[in-house]
C-alpha cells in the first residue's frame, strides 16, 4: 500500500520540492501551507508521516506537534520537524515534546527520503507480533538493529574470538557490554554454595546476552561460559542503553518482550519443580533442538551429558539412565556419544 505523506511548510518552493522528491520516490504526498491548515488536513487523511516546518503563521510546528498529540486519531502518527534553525534549544523542546525526528534546511534529498524510510521502519517494527519466547526478543532486537533506527549497532563493532569452555563473564562482574552471539553456543549458570551449576539459557548465534544486568544497573547475577567456539560482537552498554532512551515506542515494545521472556523462564523453573524427570529430560531435548535448529538435520546435540544435567536440574547419572531409556524407545539415538533426537513431536507430548 502507498505511504502518505504530508508536508506542512509556508515557503511554497521547499513545500512542492518536498512534495515532489517525496512522489518521485514512490509516497503519496499531500501539502499545507501553514499549521492550521496541516492539522485538519492530518486529521482528515491520517498520514502516515508528517513533515512539518516549526517557524509558520497562524500556527507554528510546536503547536502542530501539540495539537496532533492530544488528539487520539493523530497522536501516533511520527513527526519530522524541517526547519532552518539551528539552536540546540529547538532541538530539544521539539524532541521533549515529542517529535521523531530533526532536518536542518537546506537538505539533500537523501537526507530527506532516509529520515522518511526509518521512520516507516520504526511503525512496521511496534507493529510486528513477536512471540513470548527468548526467539521474540531476539527477533525484536534484530529489526531494531536493521530498522537503521539505531545506527550505533552496526558492523563497526569489534568482533572477537571465544574458544570452548573461556568465560566471556562472571557472577559479580560489572556489565561492561552487551553480547551479541554472531557464532557458535554459549551457556548462561548460576553456582550454588555448594558447588553445583545450574544451567538457566542456552544461547544460539543470533541471541543477544546480558542484558538483563544492564536494565537493571546491577552486576551480574549469573555466569556465561563458551560451549562452542564463538564469535561474538561487543557492544558498548552506553551505547544499548541510548537505544532504549532515544526512541520511547522502541523502549516500550522492549520492556513488554522482557516481561515476556521472564514469564517464559518462569514457567520452566515450574516445569523442573513439578513435572516428572522423563519429562523434564523430553522439555530439554526439545527445548534445544528448537533452540539450536536440528530439527530438521537430526544433528547430534554438542552439549556434554555434565552441562545438559544442569540444565535440567539432575543429577548425571539420572539423566543417562533416563536418554537410555528414550533411546530403548526409539525416541532418540547415541551416535559417538552424542544425543540425536528421532521424534520431536513425541518427546514434545510425553504424558508422563
């Protein structure tokens, strides 16, 4: 469907060349020639974006920007200011009152059509559904990143080499970055007191990790060790934490998919406590095949028998007697020591 575009602006050659670089690049453009105007034109035809100049009569751009926002059929709709001021003063009180975003004139058309595209990308991303699941988040955090509305994550980031078993942090550690696995499986513990793991997230290339340290500007509470080696992408902390502060609908959207994630932990913590150990061993082979993508490849599971009892909350030698018995029942295979997974579906629907 053809986006809308309107374009308030007094001077009447920057409004037509507006109107008209924005045709030519494929978007419906409607035009104002002062505040009052615009605003009962947005009313009327719900624009996907506005561009709006701020030094107008009759009405200026902060009281467009004002009027559109108390109003619920326009109050969503993203607002690019266009001006000819330069002041940081103006930057912000438009910003703080809720502007998108902030074009000096003169401005090159690409310039222009940039600020347009990203700003449709942040719409189609607050739109998206992502799932209750770690996969949701991490699906989320990839269209941010491609969206281009946080320029910051991108390939300039330092990527670097883990080999299996190197710690990438600590319990008690200060979170220094966020960790963006681009290849291999890492593994998120706790220690107890007496000196036993317990595995809490397996993480595939793809999966951001540590996050949750830096919401909460506390050290880290758990540990993450490398199960394979890994290559990850290290991104400064201040740098995650301007993406959430600049953008409030990106903010929002982030902090459901969190509450998300934390009810989809909680119900497996539940899971260990209540159900049976075959099905708790089902849950986990299950569990990672969907998390490491082997459905299909009926590849073997690298995680050793040690770390896959952490994970379930078992003792080792429960765990093998319990794959010996799924392997009796042809649900899964022993391949040079190695867990491969014959039927998914029904380890997924084990009764008991």
């Amino acid at each position: 469907m053809q986006k809308k575009i309107l374009v308030i602006e007094d001077n009447i050659d920057i409004r037509e060349n507006t109107a008209e670089i924005l045709s030519l690049a494929g978007y419906k453009s409607y035009t104002a020639e002062n505040g009052k105007k615009g605003v009962e034109l947005a009313i009327k035809e719900q624009p996907d974006i506005i561009i709006c100049d701020i030094m107008m009569p009759e009405l200026d751009g902060y009281g467009v920007l004002h009027l559109l926002r108390k109003n619920t059929d326009t109050q969503h709709i993203p607002l690019i200011f266009l001006t000819a001021k330069t002041e940081r003063g103006d930057y912000r009180k438009g910003m703080e009152m809720g502007a998108d975003d902030y074009i000096t004139k003169p401005f090159e058309e690409i310039e222009l059509l940039n600020a347009v595209e990203v700003r449709l990308k942040k719409i189609e991303l607050l739109s998206n559904k992502y799932p209750s699941s770690p996969g949701g988040f991490n699906q989320f955090l990839h269209d941010v990143k491609s969206s281009g509305l946080i320029q910051q994550m991108s390939e300039q980031y330092d990527v670097q080499q883990y080999s299996r078993k190197q710690t990438l942090y600590a319990q008690g550690n200060r979170p220094r970055f966020l960790y963006y696995l681009v290849k291999g499986k890492v593994k998120t513990y706790k220690s107890h007191e007496d000196g036993k793991e317990y595995i809490i997230d397996l993480h595939n290339s793809g999966d951001f990790i540590g996050y949750t340290a830096i919401l909460k500007d506390i050290n880290y509470d758990d540990s993450t060790s490398i199960l394979e080696d890994a290559e990850l992408m290290l991104i400064p902390k201040d740098e995650f934490l301007q993406m959430l502060h600049k953008d409030a609908g990106v903010a929002s959207k982030f902090i459901h998919l969190i509450a998300q994630n934390v009810k989809e932990k909680e119900e497996r913590l539940m899971s260990l406590a209540y159900s049976s150990l075959r099905k708790r061993v089902a849950k986990a082979l299950t569990d990672i095949v969907d998390k490491f993508n082997l459905k299909e490849k009926a590849t073997p599971i690298e995680i050793s028998r040690e770390d896959l009892a952490q994970y379930i909350g078992t003792a080792t030698e429960s765990l093998i007697r319990t794959l010996s018995d799924f392997k009796a029942e042809k649900l899964i295979d022993i391949k040079t020591g190695k867990v491969v997974v014959n039927n998914v579906e029904k380890l997924r629907n084990l009764l008991y």
